[in-house]
C-alpha cells in the first residue's frame, strides 16, 4: 500500500459522470433486477441487466458496454462474486463493484472486500431505493478509485473533512445510518477494507 498521507490532491480524483451513470447489474433473482432496473430508471441512470453472470463477463470482455459501476448478487451459479472479482483484477477491469447477498458474515465481507469490492449491501434491497440515487454511488466509487486502484491513500490516517471531501463515512454518520443494507460488521474487517473505522 502507498504511503499515508494527510493532504489529499483532489485534482487527481477521477472524473465521474455530471449526470446518469452506467450500471451493470447481475443477479439470477429477476424481481431483483427489475428493482434496480426501476430504481435506476427512476434516478436517470442506465441499467444494464444480466441473469448470468457468464454473460456479464462476455459483456466486459469484449467491451459491448461501458459501465461506471458493477452490483452483483455473491452466490451467482457459474462465476460467483468473488470469482467475477478475480476476473475483473486479472482483466485489469478497473470498474467500482458493489457486492450483495444476505450472507452477512464478516468472513463473507471480508472476503470481498481483500479481492476489491467497494460495497457490500445486505439483501433484501427493495426498501433501499435511495441508495440508487447518483450521490449515494459517488461514495462507493471514489472509494474504490482512491482505496483500491489510483492513489492507495490509508483512510485510518486522514483527517475527518478530508474523509467528508472523498465521501468516505465518519464514525458518526455511519452509526446514525444503521438502517442501511451497508454491513454493520464492515467496521471490524481486516485491514483492507475501504471502510474499517480507527
């Protein structure tokens, strides 16, 4: 991992799409799918649906589409979520992932989290339209941009308002918002998780 560092250059933060965004969704559950499907729709992004994940790798390989983030149930037949992770790494597919399942283990999150993905959101979603909204993606994005891929700053060593300027949660804002499909374990992960607290 790069060095800590207190200062955060913002001009050297990825650009992200002012308007809709691109969203690959994969899932075999189709009320799932017509969920984000909906829910993207109702906030001006494009969903991109996939019931099997080997399609979704056909998709990326051969770069029929240009997404600005991936959502994928973990337990998928064929290429499961850590699996498809391990794609997009060996494919250098530098893509925000956001993992979800009702396997709310801290093995489970763990896991996901050391092979790259930015999220982990607890299923059912269907009470979580908001999180379809462009601001609530721009936080799991610039994480994984910033945590995992650009720059590789240790989040445990910034500074609170520099945490806010990445949209990277405080501890506060965290535990007010415990009503969310976010792991309440993800805390307690080991040290690659973009979002363990001090």
């Amino acid at each position: 991992m790069a060095e800590s560092s207190s200062s955060i250059d913002m001009s050297a933060m990825p650009k992200f799409p002012s308007t809709n965004l691109t969203i690959l969704a994969i899932d075999t559950d189709l009320k799932v799918l017509e969920f984000i499907e909906k829910s993207c729709n109702k906030n001006s992004h494009q969903a991109k649906i996939c019931s099997e994940s080997s399609n979704a790798v056909k998709l990326l390989a051969e770069k029929e589409i240009d997404c600005h983030l991936i959502i994928m149930e973990l337990n998928m037949p064929e290429i499961n979520g850590y699996e498809f992770l391990e794609f997009l790494d060996d494919e250098a597919i530098d893509v925000p992932f956001i993992m979800m399942s009702e396997d709310r283990t801290l093995a489970s999150q763990e896991k996901a989290f050391r092979l790259g993905a930015c999220d982990y959101w607890f299923k059912p979603l269907f009470k979580y339209e908001v999180f379809f909204e462009k601001n609530h993606f721009l936080s799991p994005m610039m994480r994984h941009h910033i945590y995992f891929k650009r720059i590789g700053i240790n989040l445990d060593s910034l500074k609170e308002d520099e945490k806010g300027a990445l949209g990277y949660d405080s501890d506060e804002e965290a535990e007010a918002n415990d009503d969310s499909p976010h792991s309440d374990e993800e805390a307690e992960a080991g040290d690659n998780s973009p979002r363990k607290k001090e």
